[in-house]
C-alpha cells in the first residue's frame, strides 16, 4: 500500500425545517444557541474574517482546540468557516485536520431547506474524525430545528 494515496471526502446533512430562514439563521450565528447545538464557540460573530474557536476533548498532542474563521456570510442565505485542529503527531483522533463547514438555507413552500457539507477529510489520515463527525452532524443538524422551534 501507498502510504502517500489519500482521497478527500465531505460530509453532507440536509434537512427540511417548517421554520422561516430568519429563524434558523439566528440559530446559526447566535452563540449562546450555537453552544446548544453544538459547542460554545469563543469569540464567534457571523462577521467575515472574524476567528473563533470550539474546546473538544484533547488528544495526544493536540489540546483539543478547533480554530475556526469566518469566511462568508450571507445573512439568511449561508454562513461559511474554517474548521482546524488535530496535530500533525496524532493518529486517529485528534489527527491533523484542516476543512471547510457550509450551511446553506434554502426557503422552500412551507419553511426552509438547511444543508450542512463539511468539506475537506483527507482520509486515511482524517477516517476517524470523518466517521465520527459524519455521524455526530446527522444528529446536531436535527438538533439545530428543535432550537429553532423554540425562537419561531
């Protein structure tokens, strides 16, 4: 085998809500209900360029921080950001992981169409953040519409 050979893979949730795209999108860029879904983030505003971070659980030599940037928003449309953690010295969890989180609204008849790609998992080296974030994002993004429920 090639130890070199990698492939990237993203992640893809989507979901219909009865909820306005105003109403998810503040759901999406306060961070007190980001914190609820999610995790809280440290210094988040859905403002361009403005870095962040989430504090997962440690790893090896990672500390467990994800750095994130702003990268696009469109208010009620889409919100982009970096996603960066890991170190380069772990395997498995907490391996080296620099990716892309996109949530997309789209207003349909009755509500609006939320989708979530999170993009860039070089895998083999990211399989298990992929595995697991693959199936932690197909239950925060149902999470995201019961939240929402709440502010309609």
């Amino acid at each position: 085998m090639n130890d070199t050979a990698s492939d990237t893979r993203d992640i893809v949730v989507e979901e219909v809500f009865p909820y306005a795209p105003e109403t998810l999108w503040k759901t999406l860029t306060t961070g007190e209900l980001i914190g609820r879904w999610l995790m809280a983030p440290t210094g988040f505003e859905p403002v361009k360029g403005r870095r962040f971070t989430f504090q997962t659980k440690p790893a090896g030599a990672w500390d467990g921080t994800i750095h994130c940037q702003v990268l696009e928003v469109i208010p009620n449309e889409s919100l982009v950001y970096s996603w960066k953690g890991g170190h380069e010295a772990n395997a498995g969890y907490g391996s080296l992981l620099d990716t892309v989180v996109s949530w997309t609204l789209f207003r349909t008849a009755n509500g609006t169409r939320l989708r979530l790609v999170h993009a860039g998992f070089v895998v083999p080296r990211n399989q298990s953040a992929f595995e697991t974030m693959g199936n932690g994002w197909k239950k925060v993004v149902p999470s995201i519409g019961s939240i929402a429920g709440e502010q309609d």
